[in-house]
C-alpha cells in the first residue's frame, strides 16, 4: 500500500514538473524577441511614411514587449499591390497603407470605395468598429492570411475642375479621371459624369490639355502633382473618404503573445489618432497655399444631398447585380 502511495506521489510530481515546464517554455517564448517587418510604401517624408516611424517610436517606449520595428521606408519593396503579396507571404509583417487595398479579398469590401457610402467621417469610424466590418475582416485573415486592423479615415477627396462645380447639372457629362477601380468608375458615372481612364503621373498634362475636366484625391497628393495649376476650381464634395489600414501577416500575429498584439494595437491606435490630426491640419494649409497660388476654394458642395441620393440608388442597383452580398449597402447605412 506505501509502495503505491509513493508511485502516485512520483507521478503526480512528474506530471506537476512537465506542467511547469511547460508553463516556463510558454513563457520563455512569449518573452522572445521578435522583430516586426514594416513597411508603409510611400515616399519618405509623406505622411504614411512619417506615421511608419511614429509606430516605430510608440512601440519602443515599451522594451518590456521585446518587439523590435525594422521600417522599410520608401517604395522599395515595390507596389502597395505587391507588398501585400509580401505580407501574405510573410516576408513583410506589417503594411500601413490605404484601405481600398482589401477590396480584392473579398466582395463585400467593395462598397468601402463608392462615393457617398459613409455620411460622415463618423459614419465610416463606426463601421470599422461595427460586427460587418469585423466580421469580413475575420473572414479575410482566414482565407487569404492577411488580416486587416485599426483603420482610421483621413482627409476628404476633393474634386479639381477646370470650371466650377456648383450644382449636379455641373457634372452632367463632366470627363472626370479615373483611376483602373471599378468602384470608382461606377461613382463618377452615378454623379452622371464621363470618366476616363489617365495613369495617375499622367494627370496634369491630361487636365492642361482638357483631356479630362476634373480629377479627384486628397489635396496632400494632389499639390505634389500641381493639379490645382491646370484645374484652379477646387470643391469639397465629402464623397469619398480616404482611409487607412493596416494589414498584417495573420501567422505572424498569432505568433505574438495576447501582450505583444495588445501593445501593438495601442501603438496603432495612437498613430492613427497622430495621423488623423496631422491630415487636418496639413489639408487646410496645403488648401491655403493652393488658394495663394490662384485656386478657388468652394468649402461645400449645396447640391450634396442630391449627389448622395444618385450615389445610393446607382450603388444598390449594383448590388441587386449580385456584386456583393444582398443587404450590404442597407446594413452600412444603418450603422450609427
């Protein structure tokens, strides 16, 4: 009887150290150092860039994280296109960039691209935090491996005319440049527009030769490529918001400890809080030397509510074709 008393006692101390043992190899593998491959794709000094290295700055503030950020800053790697082949792959961890990107992952992403989809740039943050927008994403990472987290709306895109926009009878016919995005084409026709597709380093020749009439983005893109010197008529629509993401490995997040994405996501979140502010303050100034420079600002569209309406009705036609999930567009606008 003693000697099997003393065979359970050794076993259950067997059992008590391989748990133990267990529990340490997790830990010690938790506490790893691991480096995160970063990339953000556009040019150094833009504002993606600079967001990269503000990630970069949050994340060291917390050593105690072992998480090390290598940014690969500029266009190295290539397209934000194949940089997210990169990404999937695993051999880039992380990539901030613009949220159209995900379109292609999945169909009922598509409507994130159409012109009045969201009313307000508080409409489009409570989607990202809504179960449709979630659920997708979920739905995406474990189909593909790339997980898309912490979107963050930025400026408003902006139309840049070479006669004024006041009124939808202004866009009737309007040749409007499109970039290779059916969603986009598919919004500038519901405007009643004509669009035409021009390679985006092709734009000013093609608004200085009236190849196209208006051409549409947010205005820090825009006074890079001098748009407003051979389109002056600047108009504030609030039709599109541009947005960004972040995509990140899904094998590689799992890997991290529910600490490290905690960390993370914190960082994340207070780099989008940065770059929202800093994409505010920088619109207006850029805006402001656009105005210097001989542009005519209009700061509201009154025939607004009028566009949206055309946009909705051309968009859930769309739908009934069968382009996403039925009910998309209703449960998009339903959110508060």
């Amino acid at each position: 009887m003693k000697r099997m008393l003393v065979m359970v006692l050794i076993a259950l101390a067997m059992i008590s150290g391989l748990f133990a043992a267990g529990s340490a190899e997790q830990k010690t593998q938790a506490q790893q150092e691991k480096t995160i491959t970063l990339a953000t794709g556009d040019a150094i000094g833009t504002l993606r860039n600079r967001a990269g290295e503000y990630f970069k700055a949050e994340l060291e503030k917390h050593p105690e994280l072992n998480l090390k950020v290598n940014h690969v800053q500029g266009a190295v790697l290539g397209t934000a296109n194949q940089i997210l082949d990169q990404v999937v792959e695993g051999s880039v961890h992380l990539f901030g960039n613009d949220i159209a990107w995900i379109v292609p992952y999945d169909a009922d992403f598509q409507p994130i691209s159409f012109g009045f989809m969201y009313r307000d740039v508080d409409h489009m943050n409570a989607y990202f935090k809504s179960s449709t927008f979630l659920d997708l994403a979920d739905k995406v990472a474990s189909s593909s491996g790339l997980r898309i987290i912490a979107p963050v709306p930025m400026a408003s895109r902006m139309f840049f005319s070479v006669k004024p926009l006041n009124t939808v009878a202004d866009f009737k016919g309007l040749k409007v440049r499109a970039p290779g995005l059916e969603m986009f084409v598919k919004s500038y026709e519901a405007y009643g527009a004509s669009p035409t597709t021009v390679a985006w380093n092709e734009i000013f020749l093609a608004l200085k030769t009236k190849l196209v009439e208006a051409a549409h983005g947010p205005v820090a893109d825009v006074i890079a490529n001098k748009w407003h010197l051979a389109a002056p008529y600047i108009t504030r629509t609030e039709d599109m918001y541009a947005a960004n993401a972040w995509y990140v490995n899904e094998a590689f997040w799992d890997g991290l400890s529910t600490e490290q994405r905690k960390g993370i996501e914190e960082a994340l979140d207070a780099t989008n809080a940065w770059s929202f502010n800093e994409s505010k303050v920088s619109e207006q100034s850029l805006i402001d030397q656009m105005v210097a420079e001989g542009a005519v600002y209009n700061t509201s569209f009154a025939d607004r509510e009028k566009l949206r309406t055309q946009a909705i009705e051309a968009v859930k036609k769309l739908e009934a074709s069968g382009k996403w999930s039925l009910g998309l567009v209703d449960r998009i606008q339903a959110i508060k």
